[in-house]
C-alpha cells in the first residue's frame, strides 16, 4: 500500500476554471498565504472593490491627509470573510504593529501601515484588499481534487506590476494555458 504525502500550495496561486460553481470566485485569482493540513487562506488579487486607498484611510486614519498618487490606489476585494478588515500584501520587511511574515511576502492588517503609506513611508509594492478566502482543512484539497482550480507557484511581477484585469490570464498562461480555450464542462479521466 502507498501512504500518500499531503502537498500544500502556500505561496502559489489559485486559478479559478471556468466551471466554477461559487459565484464569489468566478474569474478570481488568488495568492495562497497559507495552505496546511489546518486549512488554508489567500487574498483575491484581481477582484476590485469599487474603493481607493483614500476611502480606507479615511476610514481608518481620518486625520490623515492622502496625497492623490496614494490615494487612488485601488482596493480589491480579497475574499468573502471579514469583508470589513483590511489586508495589505506586501514586499519588505515588517515594521508594522499586525505583519505576518509569510517568508516571500507579508501580510499586514494594523493601521499603522495605511498611515505610513499615505506619508510615502509604505511598502515599494503593495495590494490593499478588504475581506479574505479562506478554507476548513481538507476543503481545499477537496476542491482541487474536483478541479475547481488549477495552482501554480506565485510570481512577483503577476502579483505587484501586472495590471489586475491581466493577471488572472498571466497566471494561466505561466502554466502555458490560454483559458479562453478551456470548457466549463467539469470533469475526471
């Protein structure tokens, strides 16, 4: 008998076939923060909200003057849980009172950080979202299995210098697929 060895995908993304059945993840691409036998989490990086980093920090910060290079910086909509929390995804190191460090990247959630970036003090690349996804254990890998998504590892330039409404087709075509070209036919060989 084989004992099988779980595979996590921290660090990748999450490329949403076209059969997608949940409405919230049609279209979506997602940076995996964290994938273990405990569940997973990731933050939508194509998705906008609508917002602009002034209405957070007005939100958040509303003494703060934004200055309109920062302030029309777009916000995505990361995910369906806690809609109403801030996540910032970002390069360099954590200085911030709330930062995960993920090992590629960081994930913020204090205050502090949207105040330094409207005083130019921010991370150089950085994605604001409200909301997360997030996974119970074994949901994901049961998703996978049903091939709701296809992953592959993340990559720099696709998550901080493409434009959002390319990064969804970037990502895919990293993996050599042109998604236009796959049916929304779910299946098993």
């Amino acid at each position: 008998m084989t004992q099988t060895t779980a595979t996590y995908l921290t660090h990748h993304f999450l490329i949403a076939m076209p059969h997608m059945a949940d409405p919230r993840f049609v279209h979506s691409l997602i940076y995996l923060c964290e994938h273990s036998e405990e569940g997973a989490m990731g933050i939508v990086i194509n998705q906008l909200s609508g917002l602009n980093l002034s209405d957070i920090i007005e939100q958040a910060a509303p003494d703060v003057d934004v200055p309109p290079s920062v302030g029309l910086r777009p916000v995505y909509n990361g995910g369906p849980v806690q809609t109403e929390r801030g996540f910032v995804l970002h390069s360099g190191h954590t200085r911030w009172e709330a930062s995960l460090d993920l090992g590629a990247l960081h994930l913020t959630t204090s205050r502090d950080i949207l105040v330094d970036m409207a005083h130019g003090a921010g991370p150089d690349e950085s994605l604001v979202a409200l909301g997360y996804a997030g996974w119970e254990a074994g949901q994901l890998d049961q998703e996978l299995g049903d091939n709701c998504w296809l992953s592959v590892p993340a990559e720099h330039h696709i998550l901080f210098q493409v434009p959002s409404e390319q990064r969804l087709a970037a990502a895919a075509q990293s993996l050599g697929i042109d998604l236009n070209l796959l049916t929304s036919q779910a299946g098993h060989a």
